[in-house]
C-alpha cells in the first residue's frame, strides 16, 4: 500500500482579538479555567464571528492550543451559549491532547446543576441512549434508536419545588445538547428550554437553566488531580428565589 500525506500550509489566524472581561478562576502555562457567562458563545461561528470566548482568549493568553484549527483555538470541550459555567481551555496542543483524552475517556469530572420542568418521581437515575441529529431539524439532537452516538447521562435530585425540579447532572459522555436531549426525554426539559421543552410557556429565564458547576481532570503537565466549582450565576438564584417564594 501506498499512503500519501498532504500537508496544508499553515494559514494565519483570522480570529480577533478582543478585549472582553474573562472570569478566570484558575490558570497556569498549560490550562486556563474559566466560567463562561450565559449568553457568550464559545467560539466563531455563522453568525457569530466576534465576542466569543476565544476572541476574548486570544487577547488575555499568548498562546492556546491549535488542535481544533484557527476557529477554535484552545477549545477542549463546549458549552451552550445559553448554558453558563466552568469550561477549561489548553494553552499548548500537549495539554490539550490529554485533557481531550481524559474526556473520550470519561476520567474527567463534569457536574451540572439544571432547574427541569415537573417533579421527577426518582431520587436519582442513568440516562443511556443513542443521540443523533434530528431528521427533521438539523440544528437540533435527538434520541434515535439506530445510529448515533452513545450518551450517558447521571442525574440525582436535589430539591423539588412541585412544578419544577433542581437536579445535578454528571455527564459520562459529551455529546451536543446531552443533559438537554436527556432530561427532555425523561419528560423533564430544562427549564426556559424552547428548543427542547414547551415553545409557549413563558419564564423570566430567557434561556435554558443549566449551570456548569464542577470539573475535575488530572492535570496534564504535573499529574495531579485539580477540580474546580463554580458559584451559581444571578440568573440562576433568581429563579430559584422565585420558585421558593411559590411554595
């Protein structure tokens, strides 16, 4: 057999820099973690070609990995725009390959805190199912039964307000919406969810209430274990101050 490898020329970077504020809850030569705030998107895509995290990355770190390309410096794993937390970002292609591995192979912590519609009946359970883009809408996943990707998702109440629900979320996999397909399939959307839940039921949330709240990784340069929390967002306590005030 004959294998024949075309190297591309290296293409200059055509993201910008931006000088937009970061809340940086930890940071050294190989990783930075950040709490991405509700509403900001990850990285440059249609649409949003500037006010992304890695536009602001780009002005605050030297470097950042270059594994995912021009577009996504840096960028290990993704959140929603509309989901708020933690996320960490790899400041050299070293980092970024284990920190990658580590969450291919599961032995990366993520919890997530959600407000889901209705009382879920179980204290706790395991969503494992297969989830693919929707057939009849492209931009949004769906379970399949053929197909698709295996996603696995651990969930356990923590506090149940009648008509809604606080869970914590630990994802076994990460796949494109996960808790949102998952909890929707359990019949419990993600509060202020109009992809994934009820189009006309109206909340102050203006979004999905869905919080990145912990991750845990083996750090990729020293070896050691570090996990990181962060503090739940204005939005997020609002809306729980609301729903305590109804009971």
């Amino acid at each position: 057999d004959e294998i024949i490898v075309t190297l591309p020329e290296p293409q200059p970077l055509d993201v910008q820099p931006e000088n937009i504020p970061l809340d940086i809850i930890y940071e050294d030569e190989d990783v930075v973690v950040v709490n991405k705030a509700r509403g900001m998107v990850v990285h440059p895509a249609a649409g949003n070609y500037s006010g992304t995290l890695v536009n602001a990355l780009l002005y605050h770190c030297k470097n950042l990995s270059g594994i995912n390309g021009v577009i996504r410096p840096g960028i290990v794993h993704r959140l929603d725009k509309d989901t708020s937390g933690i996320m960490i970002c790899a400041k050299n292609d070293a980092a970024h390959v284990s920190l990658s591995e580590q969450i291919q192979s599961k032995t990366a912590q993520r919890t997530y805190l959600a407000v889901v519609r209705g009382n879920i009946k179980t204290d706790s359970g395991v969503i494992e199912t297969q989830i693919a883009r929707d057939k009849d809408d492209r931009k949004k996943m769906a379970v399949v039964k053929d197909g698709g990707r295996n996603a696995v998702t651990e969930y356990e109440v923590v506090e149940r307000f009648g008509k809604y629900t606080i869970v914590k979320c630990k994802l076994k996999t990460g796949r494109t919406h996960q808790i949102r397909v998952h909890m929707a399939y359990l019949g419990h959307p993600v509060a202020g969810d109009d992809v994934y839940g009820p189009k006309k039921v109206i909340t102050s949330l203006g979004g999905q209430c869905l919080h990145a709240r912990k991750i845990g990784f083996i750090h990729p340069a020293t070896n050691k274990y570090f996990e990181f929390t962060s503090e739940l967002p204005e939005y997020f306590n609002k809306f729980l101050k609301q729903l305590k005030q109804k009971q």
